[in-house]
C-alpha cells in the first residue's frame, strides 16, 4: 500500500518482490541501512515514502515487539499512513470494517447515492465516507472495498462508464437519472492570476539603495 501510493500497480510490482526479497521480515527492514533501502527505492520516487516505512518499521520493532498494529489507530499512526492507507490495511488484512475512500470510491458512491455536491469539500468528503462506513460489509470489509475499487477503475469509469455492465446500475441514481456524466461534481480551482508589475532598482555609486 505504501508503493502504490502515486504509484501505479504495474508499476510497483517488481519493486516489491525486490523489497521483501531484500528485507523479508519486520526485523530486517528496522535494522537495514538507509542508503541501501533507498536504492532498493530507486525509480519509484516519492522518497519520503521509504523513509517513513523504515522509520515505521522502527516504531513497530520498538513499540510493538516487532508486529504490526492489528487495531485501525495504530496504523494510522504509523509515520507515512493516512486514512486511505490505514483503511486499505485495515480492512484487507485484519477485516476491520473501514472504507478505504480514494478516487474510485468517491466516484461509485457518489454516483450511486446521487451527490450533487462538490466532492472536494470537506463536508462532501465527510458524507461520502460517512456513505461508506454505513455500506461497508461487516463481514467481508477487505473484499468490498477492493471490488468498489475495482469497479471504479472498470466500470464506474470518470469519461464513460459501463452502466450496462455495472452489477449496481439498477441501485445507482446517476444512472437512473441519465447524470453519470456530471456527478461525481468537482469544481475546478480558479487558476493562477497573472499581473505584471514593474521594479525601479536605484544606484549611486555602483551601490544599490534600500
């Protein structure tokens, strides 16, 4: 989760067979060298990212005798974990029923549900993950997430979706209504003004006056 983090799948996949080949357990990732680690990172960007793992698998070796968090606020506390990440982890691994809202997620349930509102503000972000924390399986929290992500990225597409093949096109209220084109709303933000300003730069005797 942390290498997909701007990063695509296809793109991560050969980087993390290297990583656990190279670091195999917890242990080995606390204790490697960090020159080495960030070779082994080398092409993925977003170096922070491997800093914060090595120094997350610190704290864990340190804090958590060597395991990792099993409870939700743990992981979010991890150095490098935001809600998505935490969630993803969460619900995946140890099937705690937290929705993991990225870009897909906000998409289908935005469509689904009808949000006619700016997904971008925090009170539209708020009802969506409040949306996904009520429909979220109890049972199976890791599946559902992973087949509305996959959804999103197959079906629920941003330019054309493919409602007739969508298994919620009769649950979904854009398609109901003929608006998948405009929901999910994202309002774009106003762009860079540019002004033209002109300087005086005064001199005497070779040196510049304050």
């Amino acid at each position: 989760e942390i290498m997909l983090q701007q990063t695509r799948v296809e793109a991560a996949r050969g980087y993390y067979l290297r990583f656990l080949d190279a670091f195999p357990t917890l242990r080995d990732l606390a204790a490697a060298d960090e020159a080495r680690l960030l070779k082994l990172w080398e092409g993925l960007g977003y170096y922070s990212r491997a800093r914060n793992l090595h120094k997350a698998a610190q704290i864990m070796q340190r804090e958590y005798g060597g395991r990792f968090p099993a409870a939700y606020e743990g992981i979010r506390a991890l150095p490098g974990v935001g809600d998505y990440t935490a969630a993803a982890v969460a619900s995946i691994a140890y099937r705690l029923p937290y929705p993991a809202i990225d870009g897909n997620l906000t998409r289908v349930l935005a469509r689904v549900h009808g949000v006619r509102e700016d997904v971008g503000r925090p009170s539209v972000k708020r009802l969506i993950h409040e949306l996904g924390e009520r429909e979220i399986d109890r049972e199976r929290p890791g599946d559902w997430n992973q087949a509305l992500m996959d959804l999103g990225a197959s079906v629920c597409l941003p330019g054309g979706p493919l409602c007739e093949s969508c298994p919620l096109a009769t649950l979904c209220t854009a398609c109901r209504e003929g608006r998948q084109a405009s929901l999910p709303v994202r309002v774009k933000k106003a762009g860079k003004r540019q002004e033209e300003r002109t300087v005086f730069l005064l001199e005497r005797e070779g040196r510049g006056l304050n």
